[in-house]
C-alpha cells in the first residue's frame, strides 16, 4: 500500500529496437496521476524514476493497478521490474523494520518463503541470488537478502529449505554460507559460491556474521498443505523393513547432515558449534520424535519443536467473538493445551536421549494467538466473524494468553520459542498496519518484555494458595480439574528478580471488581534498590480496530514496596488496585535487588 508524501522509485532494465519511452502509470483511484517516464535505448541499460502519491488507498477491496506501457511498433525487451521506497534497498528491511526488531529483544528470524514453494522450487543457484525466485507469480526474497535481515535485526537466521537440493547443491551452500574468498588467490572457478557472496558485497562468511544457525529442512513435512516437500511411509525395498513417514524424515535429515559435514568448509568455520539442525515435528503424534532418533546418530536432531498456538484452525477450533466464553477458553489454553503438550514433548526428547545418547533441546518453530480460516477444518468464516475474531486476538486477553503460554513452555524445558509472525496487518502479524498508527499488538509487546526484562534462570514457584475451576475437555483440550486461575513466574538474572503475575480469571462487570484477586508473593530477596512495573491496562475489550488500542504501561514504583521479603500486588504502592490483580491481565515486577 503506498503511503502519500512517501518518495517511491520504479525502475527497470530495457532495450529496444529503436529508442523509445515507456510509461508507468498507476491506475484505479490514482489514474488522473500523471505517467512516469522510463526513456530506453537500443542497448540494455536499467532507467529510473520517482513518484509519490497524495493520499492513502486504505479501502479493504483492491482497488488500483500498476501498469507500464509501451507503445508503438518494434521490439522492447524488459527485465527486472521493480517498484520500492526509494530510502530502502530492493527486497531490504525498512528503518521502521530494523528497529522494530532490534527493540523487540528477538534471537532469530526463521525465514518462510523459502519453504513454501510447492511445486516452483528453485536450484541452488537462484535461491542464493539477490533477489531470490519467483513462486506465483510473485518475487520472493533469496537467501542473501534473508541474511541480511538477520544481520541488520541484530538476530541469528533460522533457515527454511525445502528438501529438494542435489548433495553438490548441499556442498555448495556450506561453502556459500562459511568459505573465505580473497580475490588474490581464490576465483570464481575455485570457489563458485564463495565468489557469489563475495560479488554480492558479502567478503567475509555469512558464517562469521553470526553466533549461531538454524536449519530446518522444509515446513511441517507432515502436512499435506505442503506438498510436494512432505514424507510419507516407505518400505526399504532391500530388507523389507517398513518406515514411518517420521522415520522417513529422520533418515533425510541424517543424509542431508552427513553431506553438509563432508564439506572442508564445515568443521574449518566450526559449523559443529553454530548449526543447530531443526527437526519440526506435529504437536499431536510423535512425527517429530522418530525422526529425532532417526536424525540424532548423524547430529542432526539439535532442537525438537512443535506449533504451540492458542486456538485458532491448528487447534481445530472455531472462531472466538469478545463474549465471556472466547475469553475464557483463550486463557485456559495454556492449562488444556500448552502444559500436556510441553510434557509429552520433553517425554520425546527424554526418549530420544534413551535410544541415542544425545537429548535435543525442545522449542516451538510457530506460536501465538491462533486464527480460524475460511475453508480450513470444514470451518466457514463470514467476514463479520474474522472482524470479530480480530479484535479478541489483537486485543488484551491474547496477550496475557501468549506470554501465560511462553512462559509455561519455557518453565517445562523450552529453549527457543517462535512468534508467528512479524509484520503489519491481520490474522498471525505482529503490528497494526500504519495507517491504523502501526502499533505492536499486545502479544509482541509482552514477549518483548519477557525477551528484555525476563532473562536469566526460571525460578521454581510454589503455588499455595489460588482460586480454581473445572475445565472440560472438548477439541483437542484435555479436562483439568481445579485449574489454577492465577499463575505466577519469575525468573533471575545476576541482581535482577522478574515477577510476573498473570490472571485468567474473567471480568464479568466493566470495572473488573468480580475478577479483581489480592495476590501475596513471598520473594528470595528482602529488599529492592528499584522496581518497575510493566501491565496491562485500559479494558478488556479495547482493541486496534474498533479503539481504543489495548495499553502496556511502564511505571517505576517505590522500592519500599517489597517490605520482608514479600511482594503485595494491591493497593496503590504496588500499581494495582485496591483489590489486587485485575481479570485477564499481566503485571511484570522488575525487582533490582539491593546488592549484598
């Protein structure tokens, strides 16, 4: 969507049979716009221009076109047309974007195009290319540009490739990614892909850019959505010996393992240390374990994930509406759903541990609040009911759900944990779009207070005393019988305590009275130098489409709060009301302990 007083540049690569002018014009709404002129030649040469529109299109129906036209007889050829800001690179990260990312205290970026290709593909050649391959139609960003995401975000790359790439293509990545090139001894017929890099700007390895890589082969390669690039049940045609299709993935990973190791470039970059391979197994069967142990002997099974959303069509649930009951199952998610799963999931490394020796860490490749779709599960989804949908999960309750959810998974084993997914707009982004003011919705802004202010070791927590409730069992949710309404967390870094206290007991009235619970926390500190308070406020129904936005205060509260040790969330001192921790929310105490 173009944005009005912002500059755009359109420029292309033309040539033709005799010097011409070629037109961009925009159509629809801007069609009284004057036309750009791009003036060509008989040779190829690449022509640009500037334009700038002067209002917004914000309408949800598309509502205009670009076109360049050419006209008059002869030959034109034309390549690599393309429309940008002009104060950002082609296919490169925005300031707003960087910084956005860099603020947010994120360790990766697991890249999704590259996995999503279906039946296009790309070779290695041109997934490496600036620029990438096209799939659909539609230009997709190749692998040096994805890098250099990751590097101007301050964060590790989390590769996705499909699982299609010959073992000289193999070869030639770990050289892309790890082998030096000097340009005084090396050459492009020496080191084909190492010479790449290099000409794209790149002269030191990708590999020394950066303290750690994921790799994980394809997306969900159960899912039948993902097609071809998914593993299905063999039989090994020598012994007869029949495979899961988990057995099956294991077995290409280990492959593809041994291939990228039997590179030179690999133990000289020490990839041993940086590579972490990613197995993605299904939340809801032991995909993911079998190939864990099939991939594990080779190396190649360093981090076991799952999808962790709260509902939406993943957890083969219906759409939720800002009623009491939509509220409800949000926030009970992470005790139905979140808890057994984690478990099982750490009984599957344990288990790999068991028949290998080695226990991969555990983590989810996607999680967040969850969307239903149109069409998926036999759900039918009328856009009254996505608009719905969209202001319970951009909303408050979603982001006390979330954070509720990372820090259980974390609390149970989990080492790394993927928000799906960054950028503007609707269903699983991060950020209202900018023209309804670009804010972060309140589940990337509490997991950007866990990624700051929650660092450190988990501290255990010992429950004595909550309020409870019976949880039925339906979907994929088990029954929980006496489900604690209020949880707590803490985590310790050096001096630094984080509390964070969480309610997902339900308002029932607009002032929150009837949810509202005094919570008494007894600390392994006595006093504090400092404290901050990061919450939730506004209610519980503001939400970014309808207003007003949901709020995320930050407040520094007097240290002689924390009196003998103990941590009284109500009453004004503690930034609570008088009755103690409202409904649906989150109250984060960051405790500067006095230093001994």
């Amino acid at each position: 969507m173009l944005r009005p007083g912002v500059e755009y540049t359109v420029s292309a690569r033309l040539r033709g049979e005799r010097a011409g002018r070629a037109q961009f014009r925009l159509l629809g709404p801007y069609r009284d716009l004057p036309p750009v002129a791009l003036d060509y030649g008989t040779e190829w040469r690449e022509v640009t221009a500037t334009f700038t529109v002067p209002e917004a299109l914000t309408a949800a129906a598309p509502v205009g076109q670009m076109e360049l036209m050419l006209q008059g007889p002869g030959r034109v050829d034309l390549d690599d047309l393309r429309v940008r800001r002009s104060d950002t690179p082609f296919l490169a990260l925005d300031a707003t974007d960087r910084t956005r990312l860099r603020e947010s205290g994120v360790s990766a970026l697991r890249m999704h195009g590259m996995s999503r290709t279906g039946t296009d593909t790309y070779d290695l050649g041109s997934l490496l290319r600036t620029g990438g391959f096209r799939h659909k139609g539609a230009q997709m960003a190749g692998m040096p540009d994805f890098l250099g995401w990751s590097r101007d975000a301050g964060a590790d790359p989390w590769l996705q490739i499909e699982p299609h790439l010959t073992a000289a293509e193999w070869l030639g990545l770990v050289e892309y990614l790890a082998a030096p090139f000097d340009p005084a001894s090396d050459s492009a017929g020496t080191k084909p892909w190492a010479a790449l890099r290099a000409a794209q700007g790149q002269t030191e390895p990708w590999s020394d850019r950066f303290g750690r890589i994921y790799l994980e082969l394809g997306n969900e390669t159960w899912n039948r959505l993902f097609a071809p690039w998914i593993f299905p049940q063999m039989t090994d045609a020598a012994t007869g010996e029949t495979y899961g299709a988990g057995d099956v993935y294991g077995l290409y990973q280990a492959h593809v393992a041994q291939i990228l190791k039997s590179s030179p470039w690999w133990q000289a970059a020490g990839l041993d240390d940086k590579v972490e391979f990613v197995i993605g197994g299904w939340a809801i069967n032991d995909y993911g374990t079998r190939a864990a142990i099939r991939a594990a002997p080779a190396g190649a099974a360093d981090l076991l994930s799952i999808a962790a959303y709260n509902g939406g069509w993943d957890e083969a649930e219906g759409p939720v509406r800002p009623d009491r009951a939509s509220y409800e199952n949000l926030l009970n998610q992470v005790l139905q759903t979140t808890q057994p799963r984690t478990e099982a999931l750490a009984a599957g490394a344990a288990d790999v541990e068991a028949r290998s020796g080695h226990r991969p860490e555990i983590g989810t490749y996607e999680a967040g609040p969850g969307y239903a779709m149109d069409g998926l599960n036999n759900t039918r989804l009328t856009p009254e009911q996505q608009k719905l949908q969209e202001q319970v999960m951009k909303g408050r309750a979603a982001g006390v759900a979330t954070l509720d959810t990372f820090l259980m998974q974390r609390q149970l084993g989990m080492t790394v944990q993927n928000f799906f997914t960054f950028g503007e707009g609707e269903y699983w982004r991060s950020h209202a779009q900018w023209y309804r003011g670009g804010a972060p919705y309140p589940s990337w802004s509490l997991l950007s207070v866990l990624n700051h202010d929650g660092g450190g070791e988990m501290l255990e927590v010992a429950t004595r005393d909550v309020p409870r409730q019976n949880l039925r069992k339906f979907e994929r949710r088990q029954a929980v019988r006496r489900a604690p309404r209020i949880a707590v967390y803490a985590t310790r870094q050096g001096n630094r305590l984080t509390v964070f206290a969480i309610s997902r007991l339900v308002p029932e009235t607009a002032d929150d009275s009837d949810a509202c619970t005094p919570v008494q926390v007894d600390l392994p500190v006595s006093q504090a130098a400092s404290v901050r308070l990061i919450r939730t406020a506004g209610a519980l129904g503001d939400n970014p489409l309808t207003g007003p936005a949901p709020v995320i205060e930050d407040v520094a509260l007097d240290p002689a709060l924390i009196r003998d040790g103990r941590l009284m969330i109500g009453g004004a001192d503690s930034g609570a009301p008088d009755c103690g921790l409202p409904g649906a929310s989150a109250y984060i105490y960051v405790i500067e302990e006095v230093a001994p």
